[in-house]
C-alpha cells in the first residue's frame, strides 16, 4: 500500500492529501453506516414501543452543517495549494521536449540530443517538459513521480518536477491515454542519474561510451540520421540535395571555383562547420552549418562513418 516509490517531492505531498482523504472517508463512512445500522436496530418495531414526536434539534443541525463546511474548505485550499504547485513549472528548470505519437516517446535536451522511448534527468533539479503529440491525444504518466498531463494535438502542454534522492534509478513512463492499437507498448524508461550519470550520458547522446569509442562507424550512422544528414545526402551513391557520400573519402572533389580538395579529415570537419568555404561543383550552397549543433565525439563519428562507406 501506499506510500510506495515517492521519486520526486510532489509524491509524497500527493500521497499525504490522497491517504488523508481515503481514511477521512473511511472514518466517516464506518461512523455514519454503523450509527444507522446501529439505529435501525436499536429502535426497531416492537409491540407497544410507541415513537415520540420529533421536530428538529437546533444545536445539532448547526454542528453538523459547520464542520463538515469548514473540513471540506480546508481540503479544497489544501487541493489548490499542491495544484499550484504541479500546474506552475519553476522559472529556472533544465527543459525536455516531449512528443508522443503512435506508440512511442521522443525527448529532446537543450542541446539536440534526441532519444526515443529512453528519459535521462539528473537528481534535485527542476525538470520542465514541454509536450506535443505528432498525432491523436497521449497523456505522459510517471507514476513514481506523481505527474500525468495530457498531450493534445496542435497544441504545447507542460509539466515538471524534481527528482530527489530515493528517486534515483529506473522508473515506468507510460501512456495513459487511450491511444490506439498499441497504446499499451507505449512505455518509456525514465533513468534519474546523478549529475556525474547525467553529464556522461549527455556527452555521448545515449549511447555507452565504451559501445562509442569501439563502433565509430555506427555512431556515425546514428548521428547521420538523427542530425538530419540523411534528408540530404545519401549513402548508396544516388542523388539527393547533396552529393553522396559513398566512395567520397581520399578522392579530388571538384569545387564550383574550379580548384580541387582532398576529402580528408580536416575537409570533412570544414565542411560541416563552414559549409559555405568550399561548394562542391554542381551543388547549391544550401548546407546549414553545424557549428555548435555537433559534438566532437559526434564530428568524430560522422568522419568515421563516411571513411567507411566505400
Ligand atoms: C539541407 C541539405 C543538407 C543537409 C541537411 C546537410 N547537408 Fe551536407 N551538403 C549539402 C550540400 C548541398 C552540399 C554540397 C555543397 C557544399 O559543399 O556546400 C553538402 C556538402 C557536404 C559535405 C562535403 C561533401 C563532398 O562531397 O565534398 C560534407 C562532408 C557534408 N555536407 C556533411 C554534412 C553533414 C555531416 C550533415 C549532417 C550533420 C550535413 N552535411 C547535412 C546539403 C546538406
Ligand atoms: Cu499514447
């Protein structure tokens, strides 16, 4: 029973008016059926028992009329207070970007790092997610944390909150919105790290460092097709907005100018940072820059990847 799991400092103010309000029922329940049951049986028919007339008691109408006023106006500024609290995200919060859509979760951190069905947040910091959905109505439900907001179509909703220290770990993300065919795979796993976990998950976008540094290649990949790359520049060798990057590596690329480079490392690197230096003959320069947007390891990565496509 309850309390279980309190992850963040909203479950157990939840917890709190939520048990309050169970036992309150029950006390009231058990006192008010039991003193009928009683009642009924106490004064029950008997031969000759004969009922005096009853008009109304005054004192006793005003007692039971008060206290129950002044029991539920206390509840409900208790109710608005938490309210406030969970509906309004603190000022100074570490931003997510939320998208649900037929059956899956996508997260987006401050600095591009996207991850699908997986949430990383680090411990004692206020956690503001903005939320869309790409499609028909979700609502994104931690259940340890105590949040559940609905995602609407054409429109941003928000939530937050704030891990704290027992919070630290492996938690369920779902959807709790009836959402289709495959609402039920609609999971997600929320991992709240230290700030050491969160920073090193971070630098290597979701990947294990160790899976990172042995499969160069693959990151890359990863990355080509996360960073938009792809939408662009094919890697079979057909046509696209770009030139393919097949076969590109070591080669003499024609520039508009006329002059030739050597597709080397430090080429690659000046490509997506200054895509404007260098046009490659028969393109348009029509390639954003990538200054800040790439991380080194993730530069690293694409380098690798377009080495290995032959
Ligand atoms: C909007 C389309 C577009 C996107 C997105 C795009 N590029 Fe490009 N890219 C181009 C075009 C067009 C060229 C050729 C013109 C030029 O050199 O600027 C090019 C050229 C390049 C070259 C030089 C290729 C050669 O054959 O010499 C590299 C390397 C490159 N892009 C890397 C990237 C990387 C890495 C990404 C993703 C992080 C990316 N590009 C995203 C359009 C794009
Ligand atoms: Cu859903």
């Amino acid at each position: 029973m309850l309390p279980v799991n309190q992850g963040s400092d909203f479950a157990s103010e939840v917890d709190f008016i939520y048990m309050t309000l169970f036992w309150g029922s029950v006390v009231f329940f058990v006192g008010i059926v039991g003193a009928a049951a009683y009642f009924s049986w106490r004064y029950r028919y008997k031969a000759g028992r004969s009922t005096p007339h009853q008009t109304h008691n005054t004192t006793l109408e005003i007692v039971w009329t008060v206290i129950p006023t002044l029991i539920i106006v206390v509840i409900f500024f208790w109710g608005v207070n938490g309210y406030m609290k969970f509906a309004v995200p603190p000022g100074e919060a570490l931003e997510v970007q939320v998208v649900g859509k037929q059956w899956l979760w996508t997260f987006e951190y401050p600095d591009g790092t996207r991850s699908v069905n997986e949430l990383h947040v680090p411990v004692n910091k206020n956690i503001r997610f903005v939320m869309s959905s790409e499609d028909v109505l979700h609502d994104f439900y931690v259940p340890d944390m105590r949040i559940k907001r609905d995602i609407i179509p054409g429109r941003y909703t928000q939530i937050w909150f704030r891990a704290n220290e027992k919070g630290l770990g492996e938690h369920v993300t779902t959807c709790a919105e009836y959402c289709g065919k495959g609402h039920s795979d609609m999971h997600a796993k929320l991992f709240v790290d230290t700030s050491a976990d969160y920073d090193k998950w971070m630098a290597t976008g979701g990947t294990e460092w160790e899976d990172y540094k042995t499969h160069m290649e693959d990151w890359g990949k990863i990355q080509w097709d996360r960073k938009g790359c792809s939408t662009c520049h094919s890697v079979d060798g057909s046509a696209s907005k770009g030139p393919t990057w097949k076969g590109i590596w070591g080669t003499m690329v024609k520039l508009t100018d006329g002059k030739s480079v050597l597709v080397d490392e430090a080429y690659l690197r000046e490509s997506m940072m200054l895509p404007q230096a260098k046009i490659v003959a028969g393109f348009d320069p029509i390639m954003p820059t990538f200054q800040g947007l790439l991380r080194e390891n993730e530069i690293n990565g694409l380098v690798a990847y377009i080495k290995a496509l032959k």
